[in-house]
C-alpha cells in the first residue's frame, strides 16, 4: 500500500497539532467536508476558504502529497470506496470460516493504516523521554488500562522503572508523586475521558515529560501532551473504533519497547536475561 493513497483524512488527522491557524482551517473543512472537497478545484477550495492558491498547495505538500491534485485523488478512494470494505461487513449468513477472514483483514487494515501515518521522529522523542526518565508510568481507563498493563508487561523487561496502576484513585495518587525527571504515558482512543485528563492535569503540575498513544489528533489529550503518537482506526458494524484501535496500540508499543531495549544495549540485554532467568522456574 502506498503511503498516503488511501489515507488523507488520516494524514491530516496526524498532521494536525503542528498545523498553523490558516492551515488548520483547511484542515476542519476537508475532514467536515470531504465529499464536497473532491468535486472543488484548488480554486474553489481557495475561494472557500479566503486563502489563496498556494496556501491549499502548500497544505497538500505538507501532509505528504505533491500538490492539490493528487491529495483529491486519495481523498477521492476514501470517500467514493468506503473503507468498510466488504470484508468489514459482516453478515448473518457468514460462515465462521468467513468471519475469520474478514476479522483479521480488518485488523491487518488497522495496522498498515497506522503504518502509513507513523511519524518517526515522534517516536524516537518518545524513545528517548523513555529511556532518560527516571521511572515511567502508565495510563489508561476501561479497555486502555489493559492495554497499559500490556505495555508494563513489555518495558519492565527492559531494565527500566516502570508501572501501570489501573484504579483511577491509586493512579491520581500515582501521577501526583511524579517529578521533572520521570515520564507519564497516556493510552486512550477518544483522547477526551475524563479520568485520563485529570490525571493528566496532576502529571503535567509535576513537570513530568508526557506522551500520549491516542487516535485523534484533535482531541485534548493529543494537543496537551508533549508527545503524541498516533493510530488509525475505522469503526464496523461488529465493533467500534475503541475496540479496533487496540491492535495499533499494542504495536505501537511493540515498536517503542524494540527501539528501547536497543537503545538500552548492554544494560537491556542483562535487564531481558535476568527477567528469563526469573521466570523460568515457572516453566516444568
């Protein structure tokens, strides 16, 4: 799949924090009107909008096209081809063998997705707060907090001080004992629960380095942490998009704890050894 072929909704999603006023007013109207989008001329759009030409050519650069054209035509297979595929739809006469099928190419979709969007300097600032913190904490409510404890799971084996609480009253008291030093990563679809904002608000009064796994790059969470790290995910008639999303968190993560043990070398090398070591004698 082709980097932004098929996603420009979602690219424009990803780009957004970093957009300046006039670029995030081209950006609201193609993610409000995108059917209406790929009927305008530059022109029309331009008009529309009462900016000029070269600034809609400009945005289309910025989020990954070569101009105006060619950012329509992707935009074009969102729209006029609906990403619930057929293989998203399930029907009442599906055979479990179909519904196998169709579940995992729906899942496979949600990480090459969130492939396509990944932002590799995000990531490597996301590495780096990790590695240089002093002890990291995870984040999440209802179905993210076990995505947090997967994320423990992975990165104590890393050497580092890690921990992932997941009753919002242990996790407040949690966030407030935070420092300058540590790093507080947050796990939410929507970006906007309320819990997870709370706790947000008590981590960043800490001066704690912050970083968000969310799906929208609009949301509060996405815009008040320091780092954002972003996944795409579409909603189906068996599931939402919370439930979706959850493989491209788990990836994310995957790729965070890879870049970390690299970069941890020796140190995570003895970190992942001794873990085996301990866990062994669990095994007959």
């Amino acid at each position: 799949m082709k980097k932004n072929q098929q996603l420009c909704l979602a690219s424009v999603r990803s780009h957004y924090p970093k957009f300046s006023v006039t670029e995030r007013k081209i950006a609201d109207y193609i993610l409000d009107n995108p059917t209406k989008i790929i009927h305008f001329s530059i022109n029309q759009l331009a008009d529309a909008l009462n900016v000029a030409d070269s600034t809609v050519f400009r945005f289309c650069k910025r989020i990954g096209f070569k101009g105006y054209q060619a950012m329509k035509i992707a935009l074009a297979s969102e729209v006029v081809t609906p990403l619930t595929d057929i293989h998203e739809k399930v029907n009442e006469d599906d055979t479990s063998d179909t519904i196998a099928t169709k579940v995992f190419r729906s899942n496979m979709k949600t990480i090459e997705d969130t492939l396509a969007v990944f932002d590799d300097e995000q990531m490597m600032l996301a590495v780096n707060a990790i590695t240089n913190a002093s002890s990291i904490e995870f984040f999440g409510s209802g179905g993210s907090s076990i995505i947090a404890l997967d994320a423990y799971h992975k990165l104590i084996r890393t050497g580092l001080r890690v921990n992932a609480v997941t009753d919002s009253h242990f996790q407040l008291l949690a966030a407030s004992q935070m420092t300058e030093n540590d790093c507080a990563i947050f796990i939410s679809h929507s970006g906007s629960t309320k819990d997870i904002l709370h706790i947000l608000n008590v981590v960043k009064s800490t001066g704690a380095k912050t970083i968000a796994i969310t799906n929208y790059a609009k949301s509060p969470l996405s815009s008040a942490v320091d780092i954002p790290l972003y996944t795409v995910s579409e909603e189906t008639d068996y599931r939402s998009e919370a439930l979706s999303s959850r493989l491209a968190q788990l990836t994310l993560i995957d790729v965070l704890y890879v870049n970390i043990l690299l970069k941890r070398g020796i140190k995570g090398q003895e970190a992942l050894k001794k873990m085996r070591e301990a866990i062994s004698v669990k095994r007959i």
